[in-house]
C-alpha cells in the first residue's frame, strides 16, 4: 500500500523537477490545485502538503485568495552545496553519514514493506555477486546504491532535499572505497545486519548497527571519527 508521505515525497519531487525544467518560471502562478491534483493523479490534500514542502524549500509561496507564485529559483546556493560537498574531506563525509544515517534506518525499520525489504536484499546480492567475481567496481557501485536506497525509503519529504547531499557526500568517497575492495566482504557482512535489524522492525538496532558501520568505515580508512556518543559499543 502507498503511504501518504510516500505519494507527497514523489509529488514533491515530480514538481521540483517539473520548475528546475521551467515548466513554470518564476512569478508564474502553479495551475489551480483541482487541475494540479488531476494532472498529478493524486487528492488535493496531498497536492497540499506537497506544496507546503516546495515552501519549505523556498521553491514557491502561497498567496491566499490567489493561488501559488513560483518562486526565483537560487542557483548559487545549489552551485555552493556542490562545492561545499565536492570539497569536504572523508573525515567530513563520514561525520555527516554518521549524522543521518542511522536516524534514517531506525524510521525505515519502524514502517518498510516487505516488497521494500526484498529490493535492499537484492543490491546485497549484487554486492555478493562483485564479491565472488572479485568485480570491485561492480561492488562499490552496489554498495552506494544500497546506500541510496536507504535514504529513499525515508517518509519525511522534507529529508530527501538533506539526504541528497549524504547521497553526493557518499559518491565524493567512491575512489576510496574503489582502492580498497579487500574490504568488501567486511562492508557487505555489516549491511547484511542492518538489513536483518530493519527485517525484525527493530529500529534501535538497525541504527546501533549503522553506527558501527560507519565507524569502522572511517576504521578502514584510517579515521577516527570524534562522536559525542561515548556510550556506543563498537
């Protein structure tokens, strides 16, 4: 069954991609929301909420009695964004994967579908795959896409605009993880359980295994990651 959230997040991005194409320029007026809904295949209040998000985001303004402005789209900002992330360092990189990610498997484990579960433990196979082959480009492009996955699966709309950039951050790291496919099985065994613990709907433990993941990447990496977190068994 289709969540709510998961209709507005999809909505959401379908108008994202609709303005940064032009389809509506800015100070053009969004067509009406019983035209946008139908064109859209979706109910008003949900066309609603999505709107609220393009808000949020600074994409579009409500104007009561009027209808919605689209707004003048900051280029510059998205040019810094790329720019901050292309520049980051690994310790940067893991510090803001250790940030969201493990918040992000603990709110899947608490509302994944089976047929969800069943796409995740088909890129662990094709980690599996690469690793038998000892393909490691196969494996490291399996790996980021299992990543990528995850933070699909997130039902807060407004996370995907944050959890691009952990996508790009990861991506930022690939030539790393490509000089290292020694340590593909060690990746693939730990993602393995974060998978059983996000299967069990156990979203403690899904997040604790993300964590350890994550820091024995920066292990592997030769980073030790400074974390508030004193407490976490590793």
């Amino acid at each position: 069954m289709i969540t709510s959230s998961t209709v507005v997040n999809s909505v959401v991005e379908k108008l994202r991609a609709a303005l940064a194409r032009g389809q509506w320029r800015s100070g053009e007026m969004l067509p009406g929301q019983r035209e946008l809904a139908e064109q859209l295949g979706i109910s008003r209040p949900s066309l609603r909420e999505a709107v609220t998000v393009l808000e949020t985001l600074g994409l579009v303004r409500s104007m009561p009695g009027k209808g919605v402005v689209v707004l003048e789209a900051n280029l510059s900002d998205s040019q810094t964004h790329d720019s901050a992330v292309a520049g980051a360092s690994l310790e940067d990189v893991l510090q803001l994967r250790y940030t969201l990610e493990p918040f992000i498997v603990g709110l899947v484990a608490q509302s994944i579908s089976s047929k969800e579960i069943g796409q995740l433990r088909l890129t662990l196979m094709d980690m599996r795959e690469a690793l038998e082959a000892n393909d490691s480009e196969a494996g490291v492009n399996a790996y980021i896409a299992f990543h990528e996955e995850l933070f699909t699966l997130t039902s807060n709309p407004i996370f995907q605009s944050v959890v691009q950039q952990t996508s790009n951050a990861l991506k930022q790291s690939a030539e790393v993880l490509r000089n290292s496919p020694e340590h593909l099985a060690e990746r693939l065994e730990e993602n393995e359980a974060v998978v059983r613990a996000i299967r069990s709907k156990n979203s403690a433990q899904a997040s604790a295994e993300m964590r350890r993941h994550i820091l024995r990447e920066g292990q592997r990496m030769g980073i030790e990651l400074n974390i508030p977190d004193d407490n976490l068994v590793t």
